[in-house]
C-alpha cells in the first residue's frame, strides 16, 4: 500500500481542515490506516483517520476522527482493496464526499466551494438556481 494517500473536498470539521495528505500508521482489520494529525492554538488537536472496518458483518472504509467522535464517521467508502479504489459517500453529513487518491497528489481549488460543493451545485442547478 501507499505511505500516503491525499484526502480532498471535504468542508471544514469543526473547524479543522480535514484535507490533506494522510501519512501511513499501520493497519486496522488487516488493511493499511493512514491519518493526518493537526493542531490549531485555540480549538487544540486533532486527527482524522482513513481506516478499514470489519466487524464480521460490514466491511468498508471509513473517514473519522479521534479525538472528538471515534465511531461517527464523517464518511464512508464502500469495500474495496484500497481507500482510494473506493466509492465513498459523505454517511448523511454535511462535510462533502471525500475523493481519496494514492500518494501525496495534493488537493486542486474546488470550483463549487462558493455554492457548498459539488452535490449542492447540482441540486441547486436542477432547482434552476444556477
């Protein structure tokens, strides 16, 4: 697997930019995990997490965090080997679909950002707003 994997067009989490490359930190459930540590002086210190979930019963990929809200995932990849192989959807929550891709690609300006992202340009577009 890859050593680093770049995380892009997700909104702001609680004040922490979730975008970035993500450094490999061993594995969980048998798959490479990768996280991305941030600190901030004020709102203090967080990681997000891209790990793999097996419980016997569900098996994907999932977007997290660990300090705030280990088990609430900001998003959810469906089952495939790698996270940047996978479908990924944002699980009901506000912060965007993640597009995960191999290595340290780095994240392009997102076009949509003014209208909330990609899947809100597109409702607003069939709504005749934009």
């Amino acid at each position: 697997m890859a050593a680093n994997i770049t995380v892009c067009g997700l909104a702001s989490i609680e004040g922490f930019n979730p975008n970035g490359v993500y450094t490999i930190t061993g594995q969980q459930n048998g798959r490479d995990a990768w996280d991305l540590v941030l600190s901030d002086p004020v709102l203090g210190a967080r990681t997000f997490v891209v790990e793999y979930y097996d419980d016997g019963l569900l098996t994907e990929w999932h977007l997290t965090d660990v300090q705030s809200n280990y088990g609430a995932w900001y998003a959810i990849g469906l089952d495939a080997l790698s996270p940047w192989e996978s479908e990924w959807n944002n699980n009901g929550l506000p912060y965007g679909i993640p597009v995960v891709t191999e290595g340290d690609a780095g994240c392009a300006a997102d076009p949509y950002a003014p209208w909330g992202g990609l899947q809100n340009w597109l409702r607003l577009r069939l709504l005749e707003y934009v």
